[in-house]
C-alpha cells in the first residue's frame, strides 16, 4: 500500500482534519489525523493493520502491546492477524504502566504499536516498560508517522504512511500568533496556548 493509497483512505473516512491542534505531544500543527475515523471501517482496519502484521509476520513477535488510547485498536487488530497476546498500557497519575492484569515475561517478543508517532514519547514510556519486564522490543510499528521517518525508536520500525507534517512548540506556533482557536483531538489533556 503506496503512501497515496493510505493518505485516499484517511481523505475518504474524514481521517486527515486541517485547522489549528494541540497535539498528544503538546507541540501544535496545522493537520492532524484521527486515526480512530479510518479504523473504524472495518475494510480500512484490516488493510492498515495486515501491512504491519505482514512486516512483522517472520520476527518471531509473541506479544504486541500499544499505549492507550489510540494505539489499542491497531495494536489488537494487528495482534488478531499475527495470532498473539495483545494487551495496552495507559497512563495512571500521569505515568504510564502496565494495569488490568496485564503482564509481560522476560522471554516475550514484544512489538509496539501507536495510530500516530509525532515525537514517539508515548512510544519510548512503553518501551521502557517492555525492558523493565526483561523482554525484548522486537520492533515498533504506527499507522501514521508524522516525524518522517526522523524518530527512531527501535532497529525495526515501520510505519504505513510516512511523512513530515510541520509541527510547532507551542511559544512559536504562527497560528497562535494568529489567534486561531485551537483544538486538542488527542487523548491526553494539555495546556491551552
């Protein structure tokens, strides 16, 4: 699947949203992709999801684990197709931990999964969680990476779409400066600009 064939699928789904966003990451831009808009067609899930499966496929990957939120639909679609244990890890006071049960053992092959890497820091909270288990990060996947392929997070990486989408701190954002309002899609909570 062409980086054109995945950017078709968000524009049809009303995935790809243009105006003025507060990032998970806190950093602002003038796009921002609701993964949750293409996954939830079911033909969209499964071909976004069998591209990073089939990437995989012969890694030996016995665990796939995804920070919560928006990581946890690809990351239990991608998990369905490889045939192993899926689970998530999500923020408690802040801090990101593994909960509900889950569990990872020294001897798994852990991939990591996200919907979108901006700065990859929700990522990188989960691979330290996947090492302080004593497993080994077998690769890192995402729908989308907004970095361009700038952050790297583990030797085997692979994202779907691929592609720089200008990103701004939030004391240098010209749409602040020009008192666009500003929306916060994302599942964390950040500071208004």
């Amino acid at each position: 699947m062409t980086n054109s064939e995945t950017l078709a699928m968000f524009k049809s789904s009303g995935a790809l949203l243009d105006g003025h966003f507060r990032l998970t990451s806190g950093r602002h831009s003038n796009s921002y992709f609701q993964c949750a808009k293409v996954l939830q067609y079911p033909e969209y899930l499964s071909a976004i999801c069998g591209q990073i499966a089939g990437f995989f496929r012969e890694s030996g990957i016995t665990t796939v684990i995804s920070p919560a939120i928006g990581g946890i639909v690809v990351g239990t679609e991608v998990g369905r197709q490889l045939g192993v244990k899926t689970i998530f890890a999500e923020r408690k006071e802040g801090a990101m931990m593994i909960r509900r049960g889950f569990s990872i053992d020294p001897s798994e092959q852990v991939l990591v999964v996200e919907d979108v890497i901006t700065t990859g820091g929700s990522v990188a909270e989960v691979i330290e969680l996947v090492k302080a288990a004593g497993a080994t990060v077998a690769g890192v996947a995402s729908v989308v990476d907004r970095s361009n392929g700038k952050v790297r997070l583990a030797d085997k990486q692979f994202s779907l779409l691929t592609m720089e989408v200008v990103s701004y701190a939030p004391e240098e954002c010209p749409l602040c400066k020009e008192e666009i309002p500003i929306y916060a899609p994302g599942s964390r909570t950040n500071p208004q600009c």
